[in-house]
C-alpha cells in the first residue's frame, strides 16, 4: 500500500502521542516513586527535617522543660542548693502563703508597675514630638536612646548617687528652685517612687523608638482626608494614631510587665538591704536573698513558682482584654 501525505502524518501523530503518553507515565511514576515513604530518596528527606527539627526540639527539652519540671519538684522539698532534698509536700506553699515579707514583695513589684503606664505615655508624646521635623530631631533620639543601651548596674549606681539625700544631684535641682528635698532611698514614702522614676527614665527610649517606627508606618493619606473632613489634631490623634499604634501599645504593655515582675538589680543595687522597713523588696530580690544567703532554696523555688504563675495569669488576662478590644474595634 504506498504511503500517502495524510497516512504518513497520522503515523507521526500516533507516534508522538504515543512517546508523549510514554513520557507522562515515566515522570508520574517518578513522582511516585520519590513520593514514596520507602524510597531512598524520601527517607533521606525525612533524616533532614528530623535533624533540623531536633535542635530546637532538645533545645526546649534540655533549657525549658526539664529546669521548670525540676523547679516544680524542688518546690515541694527541703534543700538547700547542694545536699539531698527531702519532700515535705506543700509546706513551702503554706509557708509562702503566711509569709508577711513575700506578700509585702509582690506588692511592692505590683506598685512599682505604675511606671508602665507613665512611661508609655511619655514615650508616644516623644514619639510625636521626635516625628516632626524639628532641627536637631536625630541628636535627641540618640540621647533618649542612650539609656537603653547602657549597663543596668552602672545606672542603678549613677542613680544612687543622684538620689543621695545630703549631695545628691536631684536634690540640688530641687533647692535651686526653694524645695528641700527628701532622702530618697532611705524615706519610706519616697524610696519606690523614687525607684520608678528611674525604671521610666531607663525605658523611655525604647518604647519611644517603637511608637515612633508605628507612627511613621501610618498612611498619610488618613491624615490627610481627616484634615479635608474639618478633623482637628486632636481628634485625628484619637481616631487615627492611637488605633494604630495599638499592636505596639499591647506588646509594650505585656513585655512591660513580664520584666516589671522580675526587677532585680536596682533594688540589689540601689536598696541592697530591701530598703527601709521592706519598702523597695521586689519578689525577684527576696526569691534570690532566700535561695542564695538563707540556702532555702526549695522555698525559693515554690515562691519562684507562684510568681511565674501570677505572670502568666496577668499575660494571659492581657491577651483576652486585648482579642476583644479588637473585635469591639473591628
């Protein structure tokens, strides 16, 4: 039979659909087999992610879970750092819960978050401020950061000294101005505030930065169409900026506390004796003064216990308020 133009084609036709099946049969079949649990190439896959996985994994397991597993045993022992521990069940909870220097501790770390507050406050009306164009606006981000950055110790020192009720610096401005001003560290009335004063000087550049970066991320344009509708700065400061800024006044807020609960080294530093009558002891200055010149350290470890459940109380309170806000809002 001779082989005509149309017969040659549908045979080339028949071929390459033939080849083209051929091909998409052997790259499924790769697939598949690659796909496959039993393959070679999917078990060494799977002994990658596992060692990837793993580090952060034993990580946890070695740093996080284990020393707050052993921590919730020691609570319920008595030791002391370094010999054998002896169960004696809740006891130290009973303890702590009588303890009249522990609950005189926590209510001075809950006072001294008074400063959260003032503290944000001020540090979105820098931000405002350091937002505008004003000559000299980066030297003064600079100074206010300055204190962020700066060792703790060296400025819980600094301050020690500036609050010195004889030569102190701070009284010196004082009576430039007629006032005689008190003994700072050693007055019972004026010793937390003045603890607070400094905490809020120490993070106030941090938090302005971070409201700061908010602020400029806000879109102009809002402003702008605020302006056109007869919006004073007033209100577009309140139904503009103070929206946005919201996620960053919330993480300010929890982070704020969390370290607002653990304040050590300027009591350490500043009062190292719990200040007069008990007045400037924080949880955190009793836990160690407890565990590390009483060596009781399993009653330590039940108070180390009940604090971090207190700030996982408050963090988790915080984040409802915060969910439903937001759905209020939305």
């Amino acid at each position: 039979m001779p082989l005509t133009p149309s017969t040659t084609h549908a045979q080339a036709s028949a071929v390459a659909g033939e080849s083209a099946t051929r091909a998409h049969r052997r790259e499924k079949k790769s697939r598949l087999h690659k796909d496959d649990p039993r393959s070679p190439l999917h078990r060494t896959e799977r002994r990658w992610a596992l060692a990837f996985v793993a580090a952060p994994v034993l990580g946890f397991l070695l740093f996080t879970a284990y020393p707050l597993g052993y921590a919730i045993y020691a609570s319920f022992t008595r030791w002391n750092g370094l010999g054998l521990q002896v169960f004696i069940g809740f006891d130290n909870y009973v303890q702590l819960f009588n303890d009249q220097y522990f609950h005189k501790a926590l209510f001075n770390t809950f006072f001294y978050m008074i400063g959260i507050p003032i503290g944000l406050a001020l540090s979105l009306l820098l931000a405002l401020a350091l937002n505008r164009k004003i000559p000299g606006r980066t030297v003064f981000r600079t100074i206010y950061y300055i204190p962020v950055i700066s060792s703790l110790a060296a400025i819980a020192i600094l301050w020690q000294w500036a609050y010195n009720g004889d030569f102190g610096l701070v009284n010196q401005v004082l009576a430039l101005f007629g006032i005689d001003g008190p003994n700072w560290l050693a007055s019972t009335t004026w010793a937390k505030p003045a603890i607070i004063i400094m905490a809020v000087w120490k993070g106030l550049g941090y938090s302005m930065l971070l409201y700061l970066a908010a602020i400029q991320s806000v879109p102009r344009s809002l402003y702008e169409a605020a302006s056109l509708d007869g919006a004073s700065a007033f209100q577009r400061f309140r139904a503009i900026t103070l929206p946005m800024v919201r996620p960053v006044t919330f993480f300010l807020v929890v982070t704020n506390v969390i370290g607002g609960a653990q304040i050590f080294t300027e009591i350490n530093i500043m009062t190292p004796t719990g200040g007069p009558e008990f007045s400037t002891a924080s949880a955190v200055w009793y836990i160690w003064r407890q565990a590390f010149r009483y060596q009781q350290m399993g009653y330590a470890t039940a108070m180390a216990v009940v604090l971090g459940l207190l700030i996982l109380v408050i963090t988790l309170i915080q984040f409802r308020l915060n969910r439903r806000n937001s759905f209020i809002i939305d």
